[in-house]
C-alpha cells in the first residue's frame, strides 16, 4: 500500500460523506467543542506527534480534530479490522490526516497499519486495546526514548498494560483513560449497551422480546447490555467467574448460572468478559438450533471460533456479518461479525453523545501528561479526579441541568472530625 487510503476509496464524495457524518456527530459532542475552543486559543499539544490506534468512526474524527486543533501533528490507524468506517477515514485524509484504516482490512494489512502509525516516531501513543504500545515494546523498540506517554481507551488494553507494568517493563507513563468515571460509567454500560443491541439487531433483524439473552461477563459492558435486553423484553441470563458481581446481577433482576447450563437455553449469546474462550466448544456442543453468537469484547479470542469451524460441516454467509455454521448433527449456530466487536462491526459503535466524554477524557489525558512529563512514572495513571469532575459539569451544562453546590459552612462541616451529635 502506498498511502493512507486506496485511490478507488479516497474520492471526493466518499470524503463529503464522511465530514457529514462527522458534523452530525459533533453536534452530540459539546464537551470536546468546548475542549476544542480552549485547545485552539492556548495550542497545548503544539508540535507533538501523536499516533492513535482507534476505531475510525465519525466521533473519532472529533477527537482528531480537537487534538489538531491543540496544535498536535496526527497519524491514525484502526484498533480493530472491521470497525472502520471508510467515508471518515476518507474525509480524515482530504484534511490532511494521515489515516490508516480500511475496513474488512485482512491481518497483514491492519497489522501493516500500525507499522504506518508508528513510522512517524510518536512523542504520544493513543490506544484503544494496547495495540500500538505492545508494538513499542516488542518489535520497535527503537521508538521508545522518543515517547513520553501514552492513553488507552478501553478495559481489554488496561489489562495488558498492568500486565506489562507488572512485570516492570512498561516503558513510559500511560493514563487509563478507561478508568475515569465519565468514561466507564458511561460509554462502557450505556454506549455498549446500546450500540452491541444496535449491532445484533442490524445484523440479524430479530425480535429480542421473549428471546433468551445470555450475557457472559456482567463488567460495566454486559450490565449495560443485559439491562437494555431485560427492557426490550427479554429473558436474561448471566454468567459470570465474579461471586460479587454475579450478585449484582441476581440483584438487578437477571437470572445467574453456569454457562454449561446457560448454553442449553439460550437464544442470542453476547461476550463481554475481556477473557479468552468464553464460549468454548463444548457450549456449542449442546446450543439451540439457530442459536446466535455475538462479541463485544476488544479482541476477537472470547468465541473459540476454531472449536466452532472444527464441528462444522459447512459454513455460508446468510446476511452481511452473519455466518451461518452447521454442525454434523444439522444444528445451525450463526456467528455474528466473525466474532469481532459486533457493535462496531455490524452497527456504528457507541452514540456520539457518551463518546463526547470518553473522548474529553483522551484530548485532557494528552495535555497531562505533557505538562506533567517531568513526574509522571513509566507505570498505568489515571487522570485527576478534578478533571474528570470537569467533564460532567461541562456536560451536564450542555444539556441544561443545573446542580447544586455546596455552601462555606457545608464544605468545612464535611472536612472536619467534630461531627453533630447522633
């Protein structure tokens, strides 16, 4: 490949649909503006090149904007192989912004892309999955005394990086992104549970009212996604390894057992655990005819598809991102988006609205670690909680919605230990 996007691709109609699409989402997106207008009058980011392993999506393309707009030199590839959307990518590259991501991209392309990402010698690495930090530290090396920090967007990269931290071989600061409450609490329950409906819906046309809906992993993900199953009308089941969250989920009214047990009944499968082989060959073994698999975890190992291919006799493409499996006993299992992210995949991704935090938190998380470059410890940070405390305020005054605060004698009440009596 010679540039970022192939010439039958990058096409003038193609890139106006894309900035269509970008300016339909930016108008759910009033707290990254607001970062944009102080970004373009102080230019925070000024001469820092930064490499982003994202989602190609129109609320992506906002961020970019914002962090140009800071007066940061930015190259973007895709964190996943299915979830770019071409007309964004298009118009990202007419305005000037290197832009690797094609999608249906095959594994030597995509991983091609995240060589082209960091061929441009980043000082801030931004990741959603820890791909392009885990290419630092394994095959080019040679990168990492010019990196004075990264960001990582979501659940799966934060694990990998603790992982690699844990072994004392992190080699420069990164802010978990993820880990800020205007982050999780929104864009992984509300954004996913909406957006993984969006996709199993696009993808297959079903009814979800009256289906069995299992989820396997009840994190903030799979809490959004089994309660807006349970109000489209399903019957919900969870499976969790996590004795304290398996308890939330009986409390919020889903029924919990075993996935052995829960393979025999349901009707539409969603992984969301972060994990690898969730659903695992012996679930297919005793599944429904007709019984629907999805994932909505970052990396595409948490349906064993190779279990899947092995006791199969054939395999069709039935609908687009729908693959239909029969098995030896004529049971049909049907994967969705080849087990990749199906909200992503199948459907847009999350609404621009819970991305205009998440994103928020990616453009401040840049600007800290530059001004904090000096302290900050090749280790996984969060942001500040004064900022993340910003984000909802600015957020909650896009959307009118006033709060209190507290007065003088209420503040010094709550920091002292002389308390009223009982």
């Amino acid at each position: 490949m010679t540039g970022q996007i192939p010439s039958d691709i990058l096409d003038i109609e193609l890139a106006r649909d894309g900035q269509l699409r970008t300016e339909w989402a930016e108008r759910e997106m009033p707290v990254l503006r607001t970062i944009r207008e102080r970004f373009e009058r102080e230019k925070p980011l000024k001469g820092m090149r930064i490499s982003g392993c994202l989602h190609i999506t129109s609320e992506t393309a906002n961020l970019v904007k914002t962090l140009v707009a800071g007066g940061a030199e930015v190259t973007m590839c895709a964190s996943n192989p299915l979830s770019t959307q071409d007309d964004v990518a298009a118009y990202l590259v007419s305005q000037g912004i290197p832009t690797f991501a094609i999608k249906g991209e095959d594994a030597a392309t995509y991983n091609s892309h995240i060589t082209a990402a960091l061929d441009t010698n980043p000082q801030l690495t931004m990741d959603d999955g820890a791909d392009l930090v885990a290419e630092l530290h394994t095959k080019r090396t040679e990168l990492l005394d010019g990196v004075i920090g990264g960001m990582e967007e979501t659940t799966t990269g934060v694990i990998r990086l603790k992982a690699l931290a844990g072994e004392g071989k992190l080699r420069f600061p990164v802010i978990a992104v993820n880990d800020s409450d205007t982050k999780h609490m929104f864009d992984n329950r509300y954004g996913t549970g909406q957006s993984t409906l969006d996709g199993i819906i696009r993808a297959t046309n079903v009814l979800l009212s009256g289906k069995t809906i299992v989820t396997i992993g009840y994190g903030w993900c799979g809490r959004g996604f089994a309660d807006r199953a349970k109000g489209m009308g399903a019957h919900t089941v969870v499976c969790e390894v996590n004795p304290v969250r398996a308890l939330e989920a009986v409390m919020d009214g889903h029924r919990v057992m075993p996935m052995a047990e829960a393979a025999k009944i349901g009707d539409i499968f969603l992984t969301v655990t972060g994990g690898k082989n969730a659903i695992d060959g012996h679930h297919f073994d005793v599944m429904k005819d007709g019984a629907i698999v999805a994932n909505s975890g970052h990396f595409n190992v948490e349906i064993n598809v190779d279990a899947l291919e092995q006791r199969s006799e054939t395999k069709r493409r039935v609908r687009p991102f729908v693959d239909e499996y029969t098995l030896e006993n004529g049971r049909r299992i049907n994967l969705l988006a080849e087990g990749r992210l199906v909200n992503l995949s199948a459907a847009e991704g999350h609404p621009s609205s819970v991305m205009d935090m998440s994103f928020a938190n990616q453009a401040l998380a840049a600007e800290y670690i530059i001004a904090n470059r000096d302290t900050l410890t090749p280790d996984v940070h969060t942001l500040p909680s004064d900022l993340d405390a910003e984000i909802a305020r600015i957020k909650l005054q896009s959307i009118g919605m006033p709060i209190d605060a507290l007065t003088e004698e209420q503040s010094q009440y709550l920091a002292s230990w002389e308390m009223g009596t009982a």
